[in-house]
C-alpha cells in the first residue's frame, strides 16, 4: 500500500485486459494446486484484484497528462489458509483445504505428501 502497488496492479489489470491480479505482500507467497486453486502461506496478505464486472475505463480514450480512470474493480484480500479457485472465482475457506486436496490426489501421491 505504501508504494502504490495496488494502483499499479489495477492499472496492469485493465490496460492488459487481464481478468485477475494477484499481488504478493512480503513475507507471504501462494502455494498453487493442479486444480487450478492456490493456496496462502505467510505472515501478511494476498490481494485479488478482478476486472472481469469492470463497467468503465479511459484506458482506450486517455489523453497525454491525464490519469487513468476505473470503475467496477473489485479488490479483496485473503490470509494464510485460504484459497481462491480460478476456475470458479470463489474462496476456498481453510477448512476445507485439507479434506479437498486430499480427496483429489491418488494414494500413491497421499503417500507421499504424507512421507510415508
């Protein structure tokens, strides 16, 4: 927030036409699954930033020394545990990261994320 990196994360966002931005705090990454869902881990925040309801921009129209305008770019933030599918768009609450990813994976692979 400091350094302005949500704004410019939101500028990515829409001058790339890209449907999610996921930004980084320090001290805290994601840890991402075959399932196409991610993970928390760390000490701060991941913010997702989606464009995908967003209703106006000046991107395509911005003028030299005018500031890039936005409306309907939804920000929230999740912390360790939670999860975030990318197919659905939804939060995965950590109770139920355990029992999903261990309902998805083989026994052979159960075996070895346990270290047996």
């Amino acid at each position: 927030m400091k350094r302005d990196r949500i704004f410019r994360l939101i500028q990515y966002i829409i001058t790339h036409k890209t449907r999610l931005g996921i930004g980084l705090a320090e001290d805290t990454g994601i840890v991402i699954y075959p399932e196409d869902s991610f993970y928390v881990i760390g000490s701060a925040y991941v913010t997702l930033v989606r464009a995908d309801r967003l209703k106006y921009s000046n991107y395509n129209r911005i003028e030299e020394g005018e500031r890039l305008v936005a409306d309907g770019v939804n920000i929230g933030y999740l912390s360790e545990g939670y999860g975030y599918c990318l197919k659905t768009g939804k939060v995965i609450n950590p109770k139920n990261r355990k029992e999903k990813i261990l309902n998805n994976l083989k026994e052979t692979e159960i075996e070895r994320f346990s270290g047996k």
